[in-house]
C-alpha cells in the first residue's frame, strides 16, 4: 500500500512518515501527488492560509483524485483545510469536502483557555461502529492546536475532545478521513489508529 505525504515546504514530516511505515505503508514525501498511491496524507504543518496558497490550482489534481476512489488523510491543519475555509491568516479557501468552516477554539466564558492547546486529551468515539475508531475509545491522543473545525453536518464525526468545549476529533466520510490530533505524537494510540488506517484502505 503506498502512501505520500504532501510536502507544503515546512514543518518536520520525519514524525507521520515513520508512523505510516510502522504500520505497513510504503511512504514517500513530495510536494505533488505521484498519481499511483493509495493514500495521501495532508499533515498538520503550516498555516491555514499559507495550504490554501500551496493548493491553488493542485486543487483540480485532488479533486480528480478524490473522485476517483483515492484515500485522504488529513491531520490536524490537513484535516482543517478539508473543510470549506478557515480563519486563520485571514480567511482563506479550503478544499471544500466537508461542509463547515475553522475557526479558533471557542473561549470558555467561566474561565480562558490557553492557547495553542498542547497536550493529551481523551478521545470520546461517537461512532463504534466506524472501523477506523476500533479500539481509539477513551484512549489519550495529541494536540497542538489553536483552531478547530465547526462541521455542518455533524453525521461525519467520529470521536470527539473535549477543551473548554466539545470539538471534533475524528472526522470521516467516503474515503476522506481527518484527524485534529496528531496520530504520529500520540505513542501506542496512535499506532492502533494508523493501524485500522491500513486495514481501512486496503479493504
């Protein structure tokens, strides 16, 4: 099963393509889509604004690829600019897959949240049913992060976090998957989400 990570041209990409590999993926990273892969990974570095510069006129390459059966992953910012568009550095173009947009996460009004959230959070799954969840409930996951998604369609989520407010964790629909936690940063938890990953694209 291959797998390329998409380099948008920042951030440290050595974290998820060592985790896809463990788990059995053969990996590479480049700044375009090779067109043979089974996967393709959007990870979680950069800005909103800065990815939906990167994606420009590639838009069209990974509709065509979406349309054509291709599995997506998207972590963190990845799963983020899958949505509609996003506030941060301005209001920017997402890919459109998911309705909905992202924005910063809701302050609590009893008390101010620190942001970026960094740390371990328990996934709430809130579809057993969803293979890629298998095992993932009320197990601790990763975060860095200051924005979240505000889905329309609150059918494609999967597990939820809790920080001040309840936000998508886990977001999936045909062969579209989004993480807001790092699966790559989140130890033996996030082996077993790679994992069932692997098994889900190559069913």
């Amino acid at each position: 099963m291959r797998a390329t990570v998409i380099n948008y041209g920042v951030g440290n990409l050595f974290s998820i393509s060592s985790g896809l590999k463990r788990v059995g993926f053969e990996v590479s990273v480049n700044s375009e889509p090779f067109g043979n892969e089974d996967l393709v990974v959007l990870p979680g570095v950069g800005s909103f604004s800065a990815v939906s510069g990167y994606l420009g006129s590639r838009r069209e390459v990974f509709e065509d690829m979406r349309k054509s059966g291709v599995y997506f992953l998207g972590v963190c910012l990845g799963m983020q600019v899958m949505f509609e568009e996003g506030t941060e550095g301005g209001i920017s173009k997402g890919l459109g897959w998911f309705k909905g947009k992202v924005d910063k996460l809701i302050q609590n009004n009893k008390e101010r949240l620190k942001l970026p959230h960094i740390g371990w959070e328990k996934l709430v799954v809130t579809d057993l049913t969803c293979p890629l969840t298998e095992g993932l409930n009320n197990q601790y996951v990763y975060y860095v992060h200051s924005y979240v998604a505000y889905p329309d369609d609150e059918s494609i989520v999967r597990a939820v976090s809790v920080y001040g407010i309840s936000y998508p964790a886990i977001v999936c629909s045909g062969n579209l998957i989004g993480t807001q936690f790092h699966p790559e940063k989140s130890s033996k938890v996030g082996k077993v989400f790679l994992g069932n990953l692997y098994r889900w694209v190559k069913k």
